[in-house]
C-alpha cells in the first residue's frame, strides 16, 4: 500500500503542529463570536475582525490554510475574515477550503458548499471608499456595496478577486488571477480581467 505520510513528510509535521495549537486557534474563534463546527481543519491563526452585532457562520468539514508551509504553493498571508458593520454578514458552507483568502462583506457575502477558494483569492462585497473625489471628502468610507455570491461546488483559481455584485453560478470555475465583477454562469469556465465566458463544462 502507498504510504502518503512517507511521501510528503510536511504535510505529518503541518497535522502535528495543528493539533498543538488547537487549543488557542478554538479559543481565538470563540472569541471572535465564530462558532466552531465539526470536523474543522485549521492550519494557523486566521485574522478575524468582526464588527459588533454582524455575523460570521462557517459549516462544517472546513479547510483553512493559514500557515506558508500549509499550501505546496505557499501561502502569502493567513486568511481574513472582516465585517465593517453591525448588519453585515458573511456565511460559508459546508466542505469549503480557503487557503490565505480573504472575505471582507460590508452587507453580505455567501459561499455555498464544497466551494474551493485558491490562495490569496479575495472577496469583498464593498469598493471601501466612493469614486468620485468630491464624494470621497464628504464620506471617505462611503464606497457603494452590493451583495456576492458564490453558488455550490465552484473552484476559484488562486489570485482572483470576487468584486461587489458577482453572482457565481454553481459549478463554475474561475482561472487564476481573474477578476469578477458581474454574473457568471452555471458550469461555466471563466477567466480575464474582467472575467469573461471561455467555455460551458
């Protein structure tokens, strides 16, 4: 029988190093106000920033990669996630896998089930601060925001950037580094800045 524990000798000495610090990764959701769920695979101290009164809900069998050794290609910060006010919400599925993502909702951001999110991929509901400089002055945080969501069962490719309003059908894919910034189609291949229909799967 194949011995994988022999073959990749890392990936034995990241599942040593999770459980020591199992302890203070569950005290650090908890808190945080994130309830922890069964079967959570936690490599390494996200940052969580979670506004007083909004709410951050995660399913159960969850991956998260925090630490650079955790992801053969390396993880180049621990994953965030951050509300910036009291209604805003963030709700992940069950079977989802995140590895240095970042989520940032200032209204809504849902991920469904067996969603994979690639390194460094980050999702934000908001464009933070307004485009227009006169508007800018008055509000500097008053960007607009719209709500993203992420149907079941897609992969998105390591450097993209869900932008306010995407709607990403289940079972799409999204290349590496795109951008999304509109609706993508069910079972649809899509890369590009922005990102663009290649091919139905």
């Amino acid at each position: 029988m194949y011995d994988n524990t022999r073959a990749t000798p890392w990936k034995a000495a990241n599942e040593l190093r999770s459980l020591v610090c199992l302890p203070v990764i569950r005290l650090y959701f908890a808190i945080h106000g994130v309830r922890w769920r069964s079967r959570w695979h936690i490599y390494g101290l996200p940052l969580i920033q979670r506004y007083r009164g909004s709410s951050i809900t995660i399913g159960n069998d969850f991956w998260m990669r925090n630490w650079f050794t955790s992801n053969p290609l390396g993880v180049p910060h621990r994953c965030i996630l951050a509300t910036w006010s009291s209604k805003a919400e963030i709700r992940i599925g069950n079977e989802v896998g995140m590895s240095g993502a970042t989520i940032c909702s200032q209204t809504r951001v849902l991920v469904g089930d067996r969603v994979a999110l690639g390194t460094n991929t980050t999702i934000t509901d908001t464009d933070f601060h307004p485009l227009d400089p006169q508007t800018r002055r008055i509000d500097f945080e008053g960007g607009r925001t719209e709500e993203v969501t992420i149907e079941e069962d897609c992969f998105i490719g390591m450097h993209s950037l869900i932008l306010k309003g995407a709607h990403i059908g289940r079972g799409a894919v999204i290349g590496a580094g795109s951008v999304v910034a509109g609706e993508i189609p069910a079972r649809a291949l899509a890369a590009g800045n922005p990102a663009r229909v290649i091919r139905e799967l």
